[in-house]
C-alpha cells in the first residue's frame, strides 16, 4: 500500500535493527505514551527484534484506560434517562463502571449509537429533535480538537439538544507525574498523532527538568525503530534532547488551527487519572461560554457511588512499573471477554495488547 | 448470574459466544456428536456417513458488492458441509420477514439463492416462512440446513487429528474481504470503497482437491473470526504450533486501507469464501496447483506450517521479521456480517 508498504520494509527494519545492536551497550528503559504505539509494537513484534539492553515500557497512552470509572458511571445514568442518546466511540461501550457498562445498558433497551466522529453525532442531534444527544469526548490532544470543531459547529447552528461529557485529557501531566512517581524513564516515545496536534514545545519542559529524552514516533515499523535508534544514541551519550523522528507528520510547532480550536472552546481543570490519581491541569473542561454545551452542567443525574476495582493492578501497568502477566487476574478473571481493569477493554489498552499479541 | 442478558458480542463469534454455545447449549443438548462441536455434525448413515448443518444470516445490509443475503445463506452452508470432506447434497431454508419488505426485494434475494444453489449443484428441497411485525426483525433473516454424504476417508478432516509438524496450511486467496465489503456498505460508515465480498461456495474447489486423491488433514471455511481463529482453534490443546508468514498472506490493497484507517487487523476479519487446508508437506504443492486452477482459489497460497515450536499456539511471523502469537478474537469485532 502506498505510503504504508514503504515504512514496513523488511530490509529497512533489519539494517536499524542492526545500527541499533551496533550503538546501544547500557540499559535502557523506554516508555511510549500512545495507545497505538502499544499496539503497533506487540502487532508487528518488535520487542521480539530487539536487544537485551532495550526494555519498553506501555505508559498512559490508552484514553479510555486512563478514564475515571465514574466518567462511565456518569455516562450510564445519562443513558438511562428517558430519550437521552449517548453517542460514542465504540472502545468505551464496554468498559466496566461500577455495576455496569453501557454495552449492559444497550441490551436493557438504552439508546446508544456508536459513532465514528463528533460530526455523526452532531447529525444525531439533528434528525433527532426531540431527544437529546450526549457525545462521550475521550481523548489527549489527538482527538480534543475535533470535538472543539463540534462544539463549535453545534454553537454556530445553535442546537439545542447536543451536549458534551468530556474526559479529553493532555498528555504532559502524566509524562512528568510518571517520573515523579519513580518510574524508571531513561526516554519517552513521544506520541504521534498528539504531537502532530501539539508540536514538540511541550516536551521540551519535560527534557529539560527531568533529563529525559523524548522523541516523537510514527506508527510503523521503521518510525518506532528509528525513534528507538535516536533515543538509544542520545541515552548512550547522556545527551537528552526532543526530536522528531516522524517529520513526515509533525512539526516543532505543531497544528495552530488545532490548537487554536481547543484553546478557544477548553480550559484546563485537575482531573484523575486511573493509576495516577488527581493530576493538576490535566483536563480538559468546556469553557463558561460553552456551558449550554456541557453534559455534565446541563442534565441532571443521580450518579452511582463510584466503586473501585479490586485487585486489578492497572495503576501499576499504566505506570509501566508491572506488565501485564504480572497482574494476578490477567488472562484469568480479566480477559478482553470480561474485563475488569480499563486497560484490557480498549484495544489500545496495554492488557489487550498484550493478551492479543504475547510475544513469543 | 440470573440478571445477566445476551450483549451483541455474544453473537461474535469468538471466545464469549464459544463460552455461551459451551455452558448453555452443549450442556442442555448433550450428545456425542454435538460435542464434536465441528462445521457439520458428522453422523452415522447407511454406506457413508452423513454431514448435517445449519447456519442463520442476519447480514446488515443485505444486498453488498460481490452478493446478498441469499447468496451467502447457500454458499454459507454449503461450505460447512464441504469443509468436512462432505459432498453437499441437499438444503433447506427457512424465512423469518418483516412486515413491509418489498417483494422485489425479496425476489431478488430469491433468485439469488436459486442461482447459488445452481452453481454450488445442491438443491433446496425444502423451506419455511414466517412474517414479523414490522420492527421486529431487520428487513429479512435465513437460516439453512443442509445433508451432504461423507466417504469414510474423509470423516477426520473436519477435527484434523493427524497434523504433525511440518504439514503445510493452504488458503486459497485473499482474507477479510468479506467483512470489509459489508462494513463499507453500510451506510453509516460513509467510505466510498468498492470491495467484493469473497462469498462464494466453494465445493467445487474442494471436491476437486479431494478428488484428485490429495490427503486434506484438516479443513475449515475461514468465517466469523477470520484466520486468526481458524489458526487459534486448531493449534489449542494441541502438541504442535501453527505458524504463519504475514508476507505470505495476501490482503488486497482496497481492504487493507479500510483495515488501517478502521484498526481492524485483517486475520480477525470474516471471509465467506475462503478455505484453510492442511496438508502434507508432499501433498501441498500438489494441492496449490489445483486450487489455483479453480476460479476461487487463483490467488492461493502456501501461508505457513505445523511447527515443534510454541505447541498449543498459533503464531505470526509479521512483515518486518518480528514475532507474535495469534490469539482468539475476543470481543466482537464486526456486528452482523454474515
């Protein structure tokens, strides 16, 4: 496939495989923040191509997996209410809240749509007009622009029975609250499509406090061997610097018009993170003059008391401290069939991953 | 628990429906031949034995590129019944309709079925009708059954207990052309792709192998759950491996864009004409000849192997050289693909 086959080419792959065997003599820890790096490396084996030296790490890259059980909770008690649609990516309908999900919900006869973008469900909205339409907006910066674009879209056509439960976080927060945590980090690999959104400004914070590499890679093969290259060559030689090695897509200074969307329609408010706890300006929030907007403002609901997991040690996993195999109920209690732990829901998630795709 | 209810992934075809077949229907329905649990339930008749089965088809929508609900409710048995060894002898079909459905439609979808049935040379024998009230079920729902005659020699290949390292897997063409034919003609996905579906039968492609006095180890129809739960199920439990080459698997270009831009990975999509063989290592480049003499098997390929290593597993050898296992696909991928 063009544009694709050219990043997957066998010969391309074993001569950095090579180049990084020939430069990387110390341990070193790697961790990539992105759900699709996750799967991308356990679907095209890379852990199994690389030297003993190497250790990678599945951070916090998983939205859906780093969502609050009660942002579910809430989302099923919106479900529940008489013509309330709650429109949302396919990923979250399965996640467990406290004493159900909406796939649950779903077969009790709740109206839930899966959608492919805020737009479908903006359409909902629209040939609905006498329900009212809930967008469940998950995310880190790859997708809190494109529901700023909603939002803005369903302010300009003044609808009134559209509205947005978000859980869009940013992603620096958690970078830098993962080493503050002890984590053993010698370099991240930075995520793609964020940064596409981003740039790489924001990494550079993180360089220049923590001395910690961050190189932004692509989704394929030979982006993420080369981004391991890089970050191999600056760890060898105790120089931590941003990079990009996926100049095919992202620019230092990222997307303006993106930004510009989010900055307009967000503001930033503490959130929490699954395995992370209460992270400061983590959050995105609609802004006051977006409140008509706002699910969580404008309908009313009794939400569940939020009842934790037990014995699941996604925390752990997100923080890249413990694998998944580690975890006492993976593959066992929790599999993707009957999850427990956000992280073996989404096909993104870190358990899911692992489980689909074990290296060998 | 007594409150639990049917979720749609119950229906995927992967792990949750096989736990639900395993704990609800198998443990009331007990009996030798159920529990065999293959494509058709192979029994005892007078000189051969008897390949019996039945399929239901709730495909959304139901006319798609390359065919239609009807089509895909012959072929569909028929390859069941072919994919034991069995010669498909006779079908029977039942109609559940929604009040409302134009007759047109209905016609369409009918001489479709006749059409099939012509070419697969199996005819419908027998058949029933109901009508629903409107909203009670979606436009048209088929299920059908089939008898085929089964020659002794053949009555192993649908469970395929004389696999040993080294035999050779067989595909006869490209996967997960189906699902991806019927997801993008779906309305709501907006892709502008003209995929075919694969559905075809392919009995004549078997026969013709079988025929031919090539000894098919095992053999199974590449359905809901793709290649990877084709390859997963086998190797389970199992003393030997099953390793494929990703390079040697063949994706068309058109599905495998769909694949990427959806994160759908093509081993886990439907196919509904596509056959896994093994075989012996001998017998392999002998049987690729043949398929790829047939109009269904021209891209047919030699995808992998029986391994001493990973016993009890499936695994990929991907494109750039890395190494996975395939596991079963869990949840549901695709709702109503076939």
């Amino acid at each position: 496939m063009k544009f694709i086959d050219e990043y997957r080419d066998r010969e391309l792959v074993q001569r950095i495989l090579k180049e990084i065997r020939h430069i990387s003599t110390r341990d070193i820890s790697l961790m990539e923040v992105c759900g699709g790096h996750t799967m991308a490396i356990q679907k095209f084996g890379i852990p199994s191509l690389l030297p003993t030296t190497i250790k990678l790490l599945s951070g916090p890259g998983c939205p859906v997996c780093v969502s609050s059980r009660r942002f579910i909770d809430h989302a099923i008690a919106i479900a529940r209410k008489e013509k309330h649609i709650i429109a949302t990516f396919g990923d979250l309908i399965r996640v467990p809240g406290s004493t159900s999900s909406l796939e649950k919900e779903k077969a009790n006869g709740a109206d839930i749509r899966i959608v492919y973008s805020i737009l479908d469900a903006i359409n909902l909205a629209k040939s609905h007009p006498d329900h009212k339409i809930v967008f469940l907006g998950i995310g880190f910066e790859t997708t809190a622009p494109g529901t700023a674009l909603g939002i803005l879209k369903a302010k300009q056509e003044q609808l009134h029975n559209f509205s947005l439960l978000s859980s869009h976080k940013i992603m620096p927060p958690a970078m830098e609250a993962l080493i503050d945590e002890g984590v053993q980090i010698d370099g991240y690999i930075a995520p793609g499509h964020v940064s596409t959104i981003t740039g790489t400004g924001m990494y550079q914070k993180i360089t220049k406090k923590y001395k910690v590499g961050c190189v932004v890679a692509g989704f394929e093969p030979t982006d993420l061997l080369k981004a391991i290259y890089m970050l191999v060559q600056q760890h060898e030689h105790d120089n931590p610097k941003v990079e990009i090695a996926y100049t095919r897509a992202v620019r230092s200074e990222g997307n303006k018009k993106a930004k510009e969307a989010m900055e307009e329609v967000f503001e930033l408010q503490d959130d929490w993170w699954r395995g992370l706890g209460i992270l400061p300006a983590s959050g995105l929030k609609l802004r006051d003059i977006y409140r008509n907007f706002d699910a969580s403002e404008v309908i009313e609901v009794d939400i569940e008391p939020t009842k934790e997991d037990k014995g699941c040690i996604c925390g752990e996993i997100l923080k890249g401290i413990s694998k998944p195999s580690d975890c006492k109920l993976f593959g066992r209690v929790c599999t993707p069939q009957a999850p427990v732990g956000a992280c073996m829901v989404s096909s993104e998630g870190a358990c899911a991953a692992f489980y689909r795709y074990r290296g060998s | 628990m007594a409150k639990d209810k049917i979720l749609l992934a119950h229906g995927s075809g992967g792990k949750i429906t096989h736990e639900l077949i395993n704990n609800l229907f198998v443990k009331y329905f007990r009996n030798p031949f159920l529990e065999k649990q293959t494509d058709s339930a192979i029994l005892p008749g007078y000189n051969e034995f008897l390949a019996f089965t039945t399929d239901g088809f709730v495909v959304d929508p139901i006319f798609f590129p390359g065919g239609d609900i009807g089509k895909l409710a012959v072929a569909g048995t028929v390859n069941d019944l072919a994919v034991s060894g069995a010669v498909p002898k006779y079908l029977s079909c039942s109609f559940i309709i929604e009040e409302g459905l134009l007759i047109s439609d209905l016609e369409k979808i009918v001489a479709s079925m006749a059409e099939e049935a012509a070419k697969a040379d199996v005819p419908i024998v027998t058949g029933d009708t109901k009508v629903v009230n409107k909203s009670k079920c979606d436009k048209i729902f088929i299920t059908t059954s089939g008898i085929g005659f089964l020659p002794d020699v053949h009555k192993k290949i649908s469970t395929g207990p004389d696999i040993h390292p080294g035999d050779k897997i067989i595909i006869n063409g490209s996967i997960a052309d189906h699902g991806m034919a019927v997801l993008a003609a779906r309305n709501d996905m907006e892709l502008q792709a003209e995929i075919l579906s694969d559905c075809a039968s392919l009995n004549g492609l078997i026969r013709s192998v079988l025929d031919a006095g090539i000894n098919i180890k095992f053999m199974r129809d590449a359905t809901r759950g793709g290649l990877a739960n084709v390859m997963a199920e086998l190797s389970s439990g199992k003393s030997y491996g099953l390793h494929l080459d990703e390079n040697k698997i063949l994706v068309q270009e058109n599905v495998r864009g769909i694949c990427e831009i959806l994160g759908f990975d093509p081993l886990y999509v439907a196919n509904e004409g596509k056959v896994v063989m093994v075989t012996g290592e001998k017998d392999a480049e002998k049987a690729l000849e043949i398929i790829k003499k047939h109009q269904h098997g021209r891209d047919a390929a030699i995808i992998g192997e029986a391994t001493t290593e990973h016993p009890g597993k499936a695994w990929l050898t991907t494109g750039i050289g890395g190494k996975r296992i395939i596991d079963m696909l869990a949840g549901e991928q695709l709702p109503r693909i076939c």
